[in-house]
C-alpha cells in the first residue's frame, strides 16, 4: 500500500515540475498500477483534468469499462466534489488519499459526498496515508507562488 501512495506522491512532485497544482493519483487493481496521473489542467487547458480524472479516464480505457470495481484509488490529496462523484460513478473499491482539503476536499470536509443521500457507491476511504510529505510538496508548491 505504502508503494502505492509514494507513486502518487511522485505524480504530485511531477506536476509541481510542470508548474500545476501537484495532486498526484494511482489506480491499482490486484496489485498493479492500472494508471497513474498528475495534474495537468493548466497544460490542457482543461478544468477536468485534474489527477484523480485522468488516472480514472486511462484506467478505465485499460480495462475497457466504465466501471472500475476491485480498484483502488490512491491519491496525494482529498479529492473535491468532481473528482469525488467520478469516484463513486466508476465503482471504485477504497479511496486511499494522502493530505486533508480543508477548503477544496469533498470526502472528509464540506459536502462529504459520500454520505450524501444522491451518493449512489461509496468506497472505503482510507485518509493520512503519507500526509506529511504530501502535504509539504503543496505548502511548498504555493510558498513558492505567493
């Protein structure tokens, strides 16, 4: 599971490098590493594409259904409420994410998607995996920025 998260967090880093928002997100179906993304909404122009919407997007595509069921979802921050229903309309199994999103977050904060009655699947969720150091690439990320 760690070795998961830390794909992730590399995601994040290299996004940052790109000059985005670094979230990095893996899904992983028994085991392997179905896809792995970072953001890129500023590369692509393109509000959707945020990691978790792309690592979803090509998952699905490998597997050849919209429906990611027995995957794992892992992610360097709390996902928001897009990228929350995308969660739950591809039948993922857990959602494993690294730093909490007080102001953005849509799982543990604001309108908890998941226990919205208009949630139609929710996963397991599993948060605080690898925090610290997904956390900090984000403060550093934004310090360099301000």
């Amino acid at each position: 599971m760690p070795g998961f998260m830390d794909r992730a967090i590399d995601e994040a880093r290299a996004a940052a490098a790109r000059g985005e928002v670094p979230v990095g997100a893996v899904v992983v179906r028994d085991g392997v590493v179905l896809a792995a993304a970072g953001n890129r909404t500023l590369e692509l122009k393109d509000p959707t594409a945020h990691a978790e919407m792309l690592a979803i997007r090509a998952a699905a595509a490998a597997i050849g259904s919209e429906r990611l069921v027995g995957c794992d979802l892992y992610v360097s921050l709390e996902p928001c409420a897009m990228c929350a229903g995308a969660i739950s309309f591809a039948r993922l199994r857990r959602l494993y994410y690294g730093a909490a999103d007080e102001k953005g977050g849509a799982v543990e904060h604001n309108v908890r998607f998941f226990s919205s009655p208009g949630c139609h699947h929710a996963p397991e969720v599993y948060s605080g995996i690898g925090e610290g150091e997904a956390g900090q690439i984000l403060r550093d990320f934004f310090v360099d920025r301000r």
